[in-house]
C-alpha cells in the first residue's frame, strides 16, 4: 500500500479502547475519558437548561464555559496527585459475593474512614464523598459571589457527577480486565454515546432542590452498581453470538486507521442494554442541575444579576497550566483506556 496509513493504538487516544497492559493491584482508576469529552460537554450544557428561570439567565450567558470545562478534572489528573480517585468508587471491594455492599461501606465519610482507612478509600475511590464536597464548595462560592469558583465548580460538580452514572466507575473490573473483556469502558462510555448521543432527548423538565446530596450521590452509585451485571454480561453474550470481524471494524481517523468497536455491533449491545448510555445521561443531567441549584438554595439564593465579569487572569493561567499537562501528560494513577 501506498498511503501512509498505519495501525495505531495511542496511549491517549480514548476512543479506541483495547486494553492489553497487565494492571497492578491496587490500581486507581484514572477516567482518561469518562463520557468521552464529548459526552461530559453535552451533560453539563444540557443541565443549564434545566435551571429554574432564576438560575438560568447566569448560566446560560456562562453556558460556553461551562461547556468547555466540563472535562477540567479529567485533564487535571495530569498535573495533581489526589484527582484520579474522585472520579470512580470500586465498591465491590469491599464485600465478597452475596454482600451488599451499600451497606458494608458507611455513607459518612468520617465514618467510612473509621472503619477503611483514608488510604484504602482513595485507593478504590471516592466519588460519592466528592461529590458531596463540590456542593458545599460551589455553595461557598455563591455566597461570596465569586465568578471564578462559581464557574469552576459548577463545571466540574457536573463531571463528576457525570462519572458517578457510569456503571463502570463503581467496580473493581472497570474495564473487563478480570472477565476478559478489555475495551468495555470506552466502549460504553465513549464510543456508543459518539455514535448515537445525537439521538437521545435531553428534555428533562425542571431540576429539584435536594436536601442531601451525598445521598444523591450514593443513590447514583447504587443504581450505576445496579447495571454493571448487564453491562458485562450482555458484551460478553453478543461476543458470543457475533464473528469476531463483525465486532471489531478499522475506521480512518486521518491518517491513521483505528481499530473500534463496529457500529452495528454498538448498536445490538445499546439496544440490548435498553438505552442504557441514554438513561445514565439524562440522570447525570438532571442531578447536575440538581445540585447546582440545591448549592445556590444553600447559600441563601444570591442574585446573580449583575454578576457579568469575566473569570480572572489568575484563573485563566490555571487553566493553561492543566491544557498543558494534558498534552504532555501521561495520567497519575488508573490508566484502563491502554
Ligand atoms: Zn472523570
Ligand atoms: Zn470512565
């Protein structure tokens, strides 16, 4: 062949999910793309419209930045030791077969910390407890009316909140690598909502104030751990069922040819899962806006009317900083997507 065209498996390259590396055990998990880019974009631009008209006007003259930003802390794993367990808890560590595991691992964190230790719960991920901390910190900042944080937090509460709905996020085999499933991460988080996420409805209705957070939290996690059964198990049916040349397809990317996930495949495992990727979606939607709603409540419903400046120097230099160690960067800790 003439053209330059060659197979590819980049290290940074998400889409294309074909995990062979051995991992160490204790691993952490790094969301190299949880959503895809993409997806986590679409949640966070998609919960501004389901502010009340109070809180709506400002996030939708902020909507492009809290767009955009929606996979900061997914790029910041690059540049600080600490973010890659806020994006996944592995919940069934804790519990061997037949326990329930909800109610094994305390739901305050002080309290899990008693009975797991602080270095057991960042090794398996902390999620849940982020969560809640993000609330109480975009509180925080709408009661000081501060732009920068305001934003920041909105943006990011969103991602995680966007990784918590993940089935995959909540488990030891984060991407099949005890099943022999390798890929099935990126697979269902990244490449079946690029393929139909143009599809879904994103009309939800009017978020709701809540008046414990970390119990959304856990909810949404229990419901994630509640899918991860049929997430692997279908995959591992219709691998069954399908030749192996119709499962996996090359797709030009540039000049580069992909190894992927075929198309029809994605689908029969979407339709199989019942839209699935959707319905997380649409959750991780509406709990987004959710809990920026339930944080500006909190802080006593500041008027955010004359709030119309632009995020400062300072901030805009952070935010280079983390673009950078992302295009340099090889992520600290959990890497599944290589
Ligand atoms: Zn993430
Ligand atoms: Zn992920």
């Amino acid at each position: 062949m003439k053209t330059p065209f060659k197979i590819l498996l980049s290290l940074t390259t998400l889409l294309f999910l074909f995990s062979f590396k051995t991992e160490p055990k204790p691993t952490k998990h790094v969301c190299t793309n949880t959503w895809g880019f993409f997806g986590h974009k679409r949640i966070n631009r998609m919960a501004v419209f389901s502010l009340p008209p109070e809180l709506f006007s400002f996030y939708k003259r902020n909507i492009e930045y809290i767009t955009d930003h929606a996979v900061d802390p997914d790029k910041r794993r690059y540049a600080m030791k600490g973010e890659a367990e806020r994006h996944y808890i592995d919940i069934d560590h804790y519990v061997k077969e037949g326990e329930d595991p909800f109610k094994v691992v305390p739901k305050k964190w002080e309290d899990a910390v008693a009975k797991f230790t602080e270095d057991t719960l960042k090794a398996y991920g902390i999620v849940p407890w982020h969560i809640e901390v993000m609330v109480k910190r975009l509180t925080k900042a709408f009661k000081t009316k501060n732009l920068d944080r305001i934003l920041q937090y909105s943006a990011e509460l969103g991602h995680y909140v966007g990784d918590a709905h993940v089935p995959l996020h909540t488990t030891e085999n984060y991407n099949g690598q005890l099943t022999n499933q390798k890929g099935i991460h990126g697979f269902w988080e990244s490449r079946i909502p690029e393929l139909s996420a143009e599809d879904y409805n994103y009309w939800l209705g009017k978020c709701t104030y809540e008046a414990d957070p970390l119990e959304v939290a856990w909810r949404v996690v229990k419901e994630s751990a509640a899918e991860v059964d049929s997430v692997l198990s279908f995959e591992k049916k219709l691998t069954e069922e399908w030749p192996e040349d119709q499962k996996y397809c090359y797709e030009h990317r540039g000049q580069v040819i992909m190894k992927v996930y075929c198309k029809d495949f994605a689908m029969a495992y979407q339709k199989m899962l019942g839209n699935m990727q959707e319905r997380r979606m649409r959750g991780s939607i509406i709990t987004t806006a959710s809990l920026w709603y339930t944080a500006w409540v909190n802080a006593g419903q500041p008027d955010l009317s004359n709030l119309n400046g632009e995020i400062s120097d300072e901030m805009k230099k952070e935010m280079e900083r983390n673009d950078q160690y992302f295009k340099q960067g090889k992520a600290l800790g959990r890497d599944f997507e290589n």
